[in-house]
C-alpha cells in the first residue's frame, strides 16, 4: 500500500516538474519574443532617422542649387547690365 502511494506522488511530482518547465519555456518563448520586438523597433527607429537625415541631405542639396541658380541669375544680369552701358 505505502508504496503504492509513493509511487502515485512520484508520478504527481513529475507531472509538477513537467508543468513547471513548460511554463518556463513559454515565458523564455515569450520574453524573446519581446526582445525581438524591441529589436525590431529599434531597427524602425534607426531606419526612420536614416530617412530623415536623407531628407535632411536633399533639401540642402536643393537650397545649393537654389543659391547657385540665383548666382547665375546675378551674373547674367550683371552681364546684361555691363552690356547696355
């Protein structure tokens, strides 16, 4: 009989043991999931500041041709108004 009953709390020890490790893969499983998201976040954030500093870049391109057009403009003028006097 005694052992009998050792046996059945053997068997609810292990399904415990059991229990408690696979709650302890699902929150492993869950925290790297977390991590993950955070990376991938991350990675979002870099990604975002990387086009903004494209944008950044462009529009200083632009406001260089802009300045240079205008100097050309100044020349040509300048040119015309040697020109006629």
């Amino acid at each position: 009989m005694s052992t009998l009953l050792l046996l059945i709390l053997l068997q609810v020890l292990l399904l415990l043991l059991f229990l408690f490790l696979l709650l302890l893969l699902l929150l492993l499983l869950l925290l790297l999931l977390l991590l993950l998201l955070l990376l991938l976040l991350l990675l979002l954030l870099l990604l975002l500041l990387l086009l903004l500093l494209l944008l950044l870049l462009l529009l200083l391109l632009l406001l260089l041709l802009l300045l240079l057009l205008l100097l050309l403009l100044l020349l040509l003028l300048l040119k015309y108004f040697y020109h006629y006097t």
